[in-house]
C-alpha cells in the first residue's frame, strides 16, 4: 500500500466526479468522454486498492502506515 487515507478519498471524489462529467456532460460518447471514463476508472482502481503503480515508479508513499517488511 502507497495511498494514504486522504490520498484515497481525494482520488474516489475526483474519479465519482470525472465518471459523472463524462455520463452526464454533452461529450458522453466522444473522445472527451472516453478519457474521463478511464480516468474515473483509474482513481477509483486505486483508491480502492491502495496502491498507486506511478507512486511506486517515483518513490512515493502517502500512507502513513509501515506495512514493509524487513
């Protein structure tokens, strides 16, 4: 796990907000709405899961929580 609690609420707020923009806004079906569907995907993923694979690539870690071990 590298996503820490307000990570996870921040990115479900942004992913319920993109996958709403995209199904209610006028660009549902074009390429707009296709790209906010996979960004909504991808932040729910995430904040779900806990874990952010870019995270890891750059060394980041906003959960507060050791869960490595050593």
């Amino acid at each position: 796990m590298n996503v820490g609690k307000m990570d996870k609420v921040i990115r479900g707020i942004i992913g319920v907000g993109a996958a709403s923009f995209a199904y209610f806004g006028a660009e549902s079906g074009g390429t707009l709405g296709i790209i906010l569907y996979v960004i909504a995907g991808i932040m729910i993923v995430t904040a779900a899961v806990g874990f952010c694979p870019i995270y890891k690539i750059i060394g980041t870690n906003t959960c507060k929580l050791d869960l490595e071990t050593k």
